[in-house]
C-alpha cells in the first residue's frame, strides 16, 4: 500500500465522509497529521506525495475508528486551540467554543490592558480565566468550578500557559463565598444554559462525550445559574464593575429582565459572528 499523504487523506475522507462533511475531515487530518505524524499544514499541502511510517498509519486509523464513534477530535487528540492558547482537554471539561473566544475579546477590549482583579464561575478547562490572565497583564485571577477533575485540567492549563490562578471548588448554587473579598473588577461566566428540551437540537458529538452537567439545565428554571451569579456579584464587584456572560440565544430578553431586577446598569447584550444573541454585560450600580 502507498503511504502518501495524498492516498491517507483520500482513505480518511472515504471512511469519514458519512459523518462529517469534507471541509471537516480535511480540517481535522490537519491536526491530526501535526500530532502524530510532526506535519506541518504548509508540509502536508505542499508535499502530499511524502510517505509515512506504517506506525503513523496505523495510529491515524486508529483516530479514524474514534471519530467514527462521533468521538470529537480535541478529546481524541487531548488538546484545542483557544485565543491563540494551547488547552488541554478531556471529558471532565467542556471544548471551549469560538463563542466564548468572542467573550474574552470583548472583555479584553473593554479593559484597554489595565490590569484587573477578575473571577470566571464554572471555569471548566480554564479558558476563560486563563486567557484574561495572559492577555491582561498582572491582573489577578480567580475560577471557580464544582468538579475537582475539571480544576486538575485548569490547573494544569494554567501552568503550561504560564499563568497563575486562584483556583476554588465551590458550587455555585450552594456555596456563599464569604471567603472572597468584595472588591473585583470583573465576573464572567459561561454557565450550562442548554434547556433539557433543546437536546434534540445537539450533535451526537456534544450529547455523548461532554459533560453534561456543565451543558444542561431544567427547562423550569433555565436560568438557575445566571440568577445565582449575578445575586453573587452584587457582593463581589466594586461599584462600577462588569458582569459578563455567555448566554442561551433564545433567552436574550429573560436575561435583560433578570439583571435588571438586580438594579444593575448599562445592561448591553451583543451577537456573536452567527448574528446570535450570545454575550451580555452589566455593570454594578
């Protein structure tokens, strides 16, 4: 058998084409010949004829056979790419999305790089946190997340990002934080916000393999989190301070009621790329 790049790539769109469309597949053996075969993407389209080790093979089959379970490339490959960052990743954690990308990027432009003390409730892989304390300079960070495994990950991240972090395991619902000083700048959260009559709406991908408790929340009270989050910042943020989320884009209008029930100000809620009403601010009063 002919071990090129060219015949490997035709091999895996054939066996993966039912399950992925081809722009996918193509995107995803570009990860996946850098893992495990140290191919760069201007290499593999440049140099298609080269060969590979029947041991590269082999090990690429096997992520075929994975991803062929809707298994998602970033759990197989332990690793994803967010805000120019290196996370790693497993099912303790949800990927992090080009979304919430969008998120840091409004927060770190609305802090202009002055340092800032921020907290990120349900940090999960840590990359919300940990992405503000790389790009805002000095600033002091914490993340708090229920799941003990999913701050192994953060903390993990955090180190191999060159960052330092608080970390807290505390739930969110439960826990008063009455160890947390009152005088943060910021607080952003992206909370499970998925309603449980929305599934039917998910990949198999995101129903089989992430997290579900870090997704999902009862169609009665979808907005448990944010509810409790912005009661908390009330106590938490200086006078003047922000509150961001990501939210459910169908819960848009509900969200503006909530934080202004709490008395906060310049409530502000954004679209994401997709033209989704995704991300919100408020301001303490």
């Amino acid at each position: 058998m002919d071990f090129s790049i060219k015949n490997i790539q035709l091999e895996c769109r054939a066996l993966l084409g039912s399950v992925y469309p081809i722009r996918e597949i193509d995107s995803i053996l570009f990860l996946v010949f850098e893992k495990v075969g140290n191919l760069s993407r201007l290499q593999i389209i440049s140099n298609s004829d080269t060969k590979i080790s029947i041991s590269v093979y082999n090990q690429i089959m096997g992520i075929v056979e994975r991803l062929l379970n809707y298994e998602p490339i970033q759990y197989i490959l332990e690793e994803t790419e967010f805000y120019g960052l290196l996370f790693k990743v497993n099912q303790s954690v949800l990927i992090p999305r080009p979304e919430t990308e969008e998120l840091v990027h409004w927060i770190v432009e609305d802090g202009k790089n002055k340092p800032v003390k921020a907290i990120d409730f349900g940090t999960g892989s840590g990359c919300i946190a940990i992405s503000l304390a790389k790009l805002i300079p000095d600033s002091k960070v914490h993340a708090v997340d229920i799941s003990e495994q999913a701050l192994l990950v953060a903390s993990e991240n955090a180190l191999r990002n060159g960052t330092v972090l608080t970390f807290h395991q505390a739930d969110i619902l439960t826990d008063a934080f009455g160890f947390l000083a009152a005088d943060f700048d910021l607080v952003v959260s992206n909370p499970p916000y998925i309603r449980e009559k929305e599934k039917v709406l998910m990949q198999r991908n995101v129903l089989d393999y992430e997290p579900v408790t870090a997704l999902f929340v009862s169609d009665a009270d979808p907005l448990i989190f944010y509810r409790r989050i912005a009661q908390l910042s009330k106590k938490l943020l200086k006078k003047g301070g922000a509150l961001y989320f990501e939210i459910n884009e169908g819960l848009g209008n509900e969200m503006i009621q909530l934080l202004e029930e709490l008395n906060y100000l310049e409530i502000e809620l954004r679209c994401d790329l997709h033209g989704k009403r995704r991300m919100m601010k408020a301001t303490q009063s």
